[in-house]
C-alpha cells in the first residue's frame, strides 16, 4: 500500500472492436463506502473509433469527476506510457510524461483530497457494456473474444505506508522526492492546454446540467 509517488504502467490496448469493454489501471484504497480512487479507464470502441480514455478521482467514497479524452495516437498499436503523479500539493494524470489533467489540492477550500488513505495499484479488463461505448448503445461482441490488452514495465516509485503513521510520507525530502513538485511547468502548462483545446470530450466541471447548475466546488478554483 502506498501515499503518494508516481506511478508509471505501459499498456497497449484491445485492437479491432472493442466496444462495451474497460480496460483499467488505477489506485485504490480499501475497497468500501469510504474509498479513495484515482483511475485510468480506457473505453472499448466499434472499429473505425477512437478508445476514449476517462479519467475519474473518489475522495471519501464520492466520485462522478469524471473527464474524457481521445488520444492523439492508436493506442492498439504499440505501448504508451500512463502515469499517475500523485503528492501533497496535486495529482497529475500522464500520457507518455504528456499532463493530460490536473487534480489540485485545495483541502484548505474545502474540497477533498485523497490526502491519509494508503492505496494499491491494479489493473483489470471488465465488462462495461451498459454505459462504456456510445452510453451503451454498443454492447460487447463476444464472437471477438478473447480480448487482450497487454501491460508491462511497470514502475512505482513511492511511499510504502508503514501501516501506522501517513505523514512519514507527506514530508518533503529527497527521499520523497515526488511532494517537490508543486505545480506545472511552463512546458507542461502549454501541453496540458493543448490536449484540453483539442481532445477533451467531457468534463464534469462543463456539465451543468448533471450538477443542475451547481457544479462541484473545484471547478471554480485554479486547474494548477
């Protein structure tokens, strides 16, 4: 189990029609009403369509901050690199070191944080055909099975919780080199804002009609 630190997985996804499966890589902690998530999703297509890949972070068992993007490549093709940098300040969301987005830490404004729960890293293939590919409208073809996604070098460079005392991996050191980090850089700013204005499909923080005009707290505040 682990609090913070960066952790890296190469993937290469279901090629042909993939549609109504998720391929998933994510950090959970105990699982129950109160769980701490931080997901990568990817979302099965019809051949000839994009995979969507969605993102979603649970603080405290609450979720529904989900965003959605397409890649800029064939993710079928070859392994890329997905990442999850996560410290005391912001949790970053990587494609091949690329930000794809920015969960800050605004606790101090009242909105949560998965700051004190240690978490696991998994991956899995499931069956989400009930909402995965066009708000499931395309169900999984099961005369294209099996369906094989391919995971390997993987890296967790990060804090193992000692089972007693989480601030051991909240101080700022060498050893804990990732709570550095307290922001983008310049480079990564222009990045995170290119994939924004050309491949974001949804975002939470733009839905006011699911949140009846009431969007969730963090959508007012800095994105880094």
């Amino acid at each position: 189990m682990f609090i913070f630190g960066q952790f890296d997985m190469k993937i290469k996804l279901i090629p042909g029609r993939s549609a109504g499966t998720v391929v998933a890589f994510y950090l959970q902690s105990a699982d129950g009403p109160t769980r701490d998530e931080i997901d990568f999703e990817f979302l099965g297509n019809v051949e000839g369509k994009p995979i969507g890949l969605q993102t979603n972070v649970f603080t405290n068992g609450i979720g529904y901050r989900e965003q959605r993007i397409e890649l800029w490549f064939d993710p079928t093709i070859d392994f890329h690199t997905y990442s999850i940098h996560w410290n005391i300040h912001q949790l970053l969301f990587l494609v091949d070191k690329i930000p794809i987005r920015v969960f800050r830490n605004h606790e101090d404004k009242g909105v949560e944080y998965p700051n004190y729960r240690p978490q696991k890293l998994l991956a899995s293939i499931w069956n989400g055909e009930n909402w995965a590919t066009d708000g499931g409208k395309e169900k999984i073809d099961w005369s294209k099975a099996p369906f094989i996604a391919s995971f390997k070098d993987h890296k967790i460079d990060a804090c193992i919780w000692n089972g007693w005392d989480a601030k051991v991996c909240s101080e700022v050191n060498q050893r804990n080199w990732w709570n550095k980090l307290k922001g983008l850089s310049r480079w990564q700013k222009r990045q995170f804002e290119w994939v924004r204005k050309h491949f974001l499909r949804y975002d939470y923080c733009q839905d006011i009609n699911r949140f009846k005009n009431q969007l969730p707290k963090e959508c007012s505040l800095p994105k880094y």
